[in-house]
C-alpha cells in the first residue's frame, strides 16, 4: 500500500524549500505497532507537527509511506529531480537491508537524513547496520516522533 499525506495546512511546494519526508515499511502502523518501542503516534500525528514546524522554518512537506523499496528508491530520484531541499527517511527495515537505497542516496544531490523513532543500536544486533545511515548526512534516532522534528530542523539548516 502506498500513502501519500496531502491536503495538510501548510503541505505545498515553496520553491525549492519541499523536505519529502519519506517513510518505509510498517510505519503506517504507528500508533498501534509495538506502541512500547514506536510510541502512540500516528503517522499523520507526526505529519501535523511537521507541516506547522515546517511552515515556521520556511519549509513545505511532502510526506509518504510505502511499505514498497522500489517506491523509496523512485521517491528518492523523483526529490532529486524536483530540487528538493532535502530528504527524512526513515526506511524502517529497509535501513539494515537496502543496498539500493544506499545507491539512491548517493546518486541523488539532496542531502539526505536519516530519520528513527527508536535508537536502532540499543535494539537487536541486526539492527545495528545501517546502509541508510552510510550513505546519509547525518542520522536523527530514539528521540520518538520528535526524532522527525530535530531532523526537520537539521534540514532547514542546509
């Protein structure tokens, strides 16, 4: 199932300054998926908070989930094609998984943030690699939805 979240105050292109914010695989369970780990947030919870501190910062939103790779990788080139200011993804287990969307990430000229709800280190040892995280510029984890706002907020510094 893809999920595109538009419609929000706030959530259109300002020139170059779009942040696609894109999400992998299960997150549009949030709210309901291992609450103990991920938290009670819905994925539109965190869409809400984004396109206010967006709006705030000079910055529009794009915000979709896939639980797709092939959608992360288009996504990825699609934001690079538009001159998107940058990119949050939080790929979910593609993160330990993806040698194509480490290849996306440093085919594209949009920096790229790596984006986790939990901290990913303190969790399974699987978890610990990251081919997101090698080829991203920096990487936001276990700070919850607020993971995405921080990230956001590294963005608007480039």
């Amino acid at each position: 199932m893809e999920r595109t979240i538009h419609g929000w105050t706030g959530n259109t292109r300002v020139a170059d300054k779009t942040v696609y914010v894109l999400n992998g695989p299960n997150l549009n369970l949030l709210g309901t998926r291992e609450p103990h780990i991920y938290g009670h947030d819905t994925l539109d919870d965190i869409a809400a908070r984004l396109v206010a501190r967006g709006a705030q910062l000079g910055l529009g939103i794009d915000l979709r989930q896939s639980n797709h790779e092939g959608h992360l990788v288009d996504w990825l080139h699609e934001a690079h094609f538009e001159g998107a200011h940058a990119v949050l993804l939080n790929a979910g287990a593609y993160t330990h998984t993806s040698i194509a969307l480490h290849d996306a990430i440093k085919a594209i000229s949009v920096p790229v943030i790596e984006v986790h709800l939990s901290d990913p280190e303190t969790r399974e040892p699987f978890r610990h690699i990251s081919y997101v995280g090698m080829a991203a510029i920096q990487c936001v984890k276990g700070l919850g939805p607020d993971s995405y706002v921080v990230a956001l907020e590294a963005a608007a510094k480039l």
